[in-house]
C-alpha cells in the first residue's frame, strides 16, 4: 500500500494512545525517507528531501547547515508541528503523522520541549508564568505547578527573576526561561533551533551547558546549530544538511 493510500485509510479520531505510559521505547525518533514540499504558486520547494533518521534514547544530536538548508523545518516535522508531504514519522514509537492535529498538540506538549532562537517568551506574562503555560492541562493544584515552575526556574538560576516580565530580561535570561519553559512537563525530547544564536559568549556557554546537562540527565536533545561551541561537544551525533538532504558527520 503506498504511503499516500495508507494514510487515507487511517482513522484520524483515534487518539487512545496513552502517551504518558510508553515503556520499552526502540527509538526516540525514527524519520522513513521523510519529505517535505511547499508550493509557491506554481513552483514546488523541497524543504526536506528523503530524509532518514534514527534518534535513540539519550541521544544528543547536532544538526548543522546554511540558513534555508531546511533544519527547522525537520525540527518541526519531529516535534509534531508540520507534518511531512511524504514518508514516515516516529516519535516515540508513535507515528504521529497518522493522527489528527488535536491528538499532535497532546503529543508534543507532553512529549518534547521546544527552545527557539527568538526567546518566544509571552511579553505579558512574567517568568513564572511562561513556565506554567505549557503546564494547563495537568491535573495538579495551582500551587504545585506553581512549586513545580518554581524549580525549573531555580535548576536554570533564574528563580530570582520569577515575576519578571520578558522585556525586563537579558537574552541570555530570556533563553534560560524558555528552557525552564521547554521542560515544563518533563518531556524525554527537548528540541533546540539556534538557540544560541542572538547571545553573548557568556551567555551562550551557559545555555550549551544546560543542554548538555539535559541530555547527561537522560532527555533526547536534538540541535539545529552553527555554533561552533555545540558542535564540538564530544560524544554528539553531527549531522549536516543541505538543500534539504541529511548526511551523517561524524
């Protein structure tokens, strides 16, 4: 059965997967000859062409490339924001393409943390509160998330900053919220696109030491960087990509 035939016949209201519960996960993310295609009038654009991909668990990946090389694009096909044009996509051994977008949205806020390169912080909210955003539908009390939120915000040392409002921050202090932000409901994969990419040395070194401090405790990070200072981490996964095709570097 061909893929396009495949996913037609797939029932899009299914959504009783227990996404809290996966046990004895093969791989963190497994991409098929994944493709991804936009039409500009009549003009097509492959932004991802046939790429394949094997994440395991505890994995830290570095995907490197020009600007339009299409690596935030394979970011948010993994991360469940746009879905491929063509192949197969496992996320923890889900096959998220073959759900519905209500299904998606559950998958990804309770399955991977998302760090972007512009902060993406809420401008009304104040630190705390853009760590509990992503935290609304827990079952838990008001004050527990809030402690919940609380501690995130310490293990990135900005816990001083809580009631901070974003324009009040640094860069540097911003991307240090957004990873608290990223980690809000103890996601196994935290995706990063650029995330150093508008700090200062300084605060760039402390956001690869985070990321490498949660990949130590265990979380899948995947990166799509230039930065020099990730992609010469020892004991990463280097990848480059180009007019949308992925080839291994290490």
């Amino acid at each position: 059965m061909a893929d396009d035939d495949y996913l037609d016949a797939i029932d899009y209201t299914r959504d009783d997967l227990d996404i809290e519960d996966l046990e004895e996960v093969k791989h963190a993310v497994r991409l098929l000859d994944v493709h991804r295609t936009f039409t500009m009038g009549k003009t097509e654009i492959a932004a991802v062409s046939g790429v394949n991909l094997i994440v395991d668990v505890g994995d830290f990946v570095v995907i490197s490339g020009k600007s339009g090389s299409g690596k935030t694009t394979l970011l948010n096909i993994i991360g469940a924001i746009d879905l491929a044009t063509h192949g197969r996509v496992f996320v923890m051994d889900v096959p998220i393409n073959d759900y519905d977008e209500s299904f998606r949205a559950s998958f990804r806020l309770n399955n991977t943390g998302f760090i972007f390169q512009s902060y993406n912080l809420v401008s009304t909210l104040t630190a705390v509160e853009n760590v509990l955003f992503p935290m609304q539908l827990s079952e838990k009390s008001r004050s527990e998330l809030r402690e919940d939120a609380m501690k995130l915000l310490e293990k990135v040392e900005m816990d001083h900053r809580a009631e901070h409002l974003p324009w009040q921050l640094s860069s540097g202090e911003q991307q240090r919220i957004a990873i608290a932000r990223a980690m809000a409901n103890d996601p196994p994969i935290i995706l990063a696109d650029e995330p150093t990419a508008n700090l200062d040395g300084a605060s760039g070194q402390m956001i690869r030491e985070l990321l490498i401090k949660l990949n130590k405790e265990g979380k899948v990070v995947i990166v799509m960087t230039h930065d020099e200072g990730i992609l010469n981490q020892p004991n990463i996964h280097h990848y480059k990509m180009d007019r949308g095709v992925l080839t291994r570097h290490d």
